[in-house]
C-alpha cells in the first residue's frame, strides 16, 4: 500500500466515524476544498474549517455513512478517487452520490487541495434538508 493510498485510507476512515480531529490533522493548515454545483466557476470552495463544520453536518444528518464502490489510482503529487456514498436520512430516505474527487498532497503527507465532483442530483435530498433546518431556526 502507497503512502497515499494509506493517507486516502485514513480519510475516509475519519469522515465515516465523524473523527474531525483526525480529518484536521490530516489537512494542511491552508487546504482548500473545491466542490463542484452552483457558483462562479461551477463550484464552491472551502477552508478547513469550513468543510469541517459541513462534515460534522453531515454526520449528524446521514445514518450509515459508507464509501462503496471505491477506485483508487495514485497521482506524482496525490490520488484521485471515485466512490459511491451512501447513507440515510433520519426519515428513511436513502441518498447514494456518485463522487470524485482529486486529492492534492504535499512532501510531508498532507491534504493541501480537495477538488471534488458529485453528481449533485444525488445530494437533493441533503440540500432540502439544510434548507428546512435554516427555515426551523428563523
């Protein structure tokens, strides 16, 4: 196993378990993470922090996170991964993305640059949800 394919290992590990210490650690301090939708550019970015407020999100949100049907291919300067995730929401709806996503990492083993394109009719159900919880807090 690759020192990347371990680092890749290691992501999705601590996205699965809601570990945002580990996923932290794993970032650079100035990572950013790009996701494909609407935007200028046809996507968004973020900052660690940022991102990691969303993942706390989302494993708050979706029961039985799991990363299937992963294809892992090493790159000179990271990985690139194709993957299915899955989960539920708390009403039984079942969400399943097609994702990919391109992983830039420097010399000391750190996630410096996420760029990350989902099928974004996938993540529907996750949008309606987020949006239903701001409309609760108003």
């Amino acid at each position: 196993m690759t020192v990347y394919e371990e680092l890749a290992d290691r992501f999705i590990a601590a996205i699965t378990g809601g570990d945002l210490d580990t996923l932290r650690a794993v970032y650079t301090p100035d990572a950013l993470i790009w996701h494909n939708g609407p935007g200028a550019g046809g996507g968004s970015e973020q900052r660690v922090e940022d991102n990691l407020r969303t993942l706390r999100w989302l494993s708050a949100n979706l029961r039985g996170i799991s990363y299937d049907e992963i294809r892992r291919d090493t790159l000179p300067s990271g990985f690139v991964q194709r993957h299915v995730l899955r989960g539920s929401l708390s009403d039984g709806t079942a969400i399943e993305v097609a994702t990919c996503l391109f992983a830039t990492v420097t010399e000391d083993g750190r996630i410096s640059r996420i760029e990350e394109y989902a099928d974004t009719r996938g993540t529907d159900p996750l949008h309606a949800l987020a949006a239903a919880q701001r409309a609760a807090r108003r």
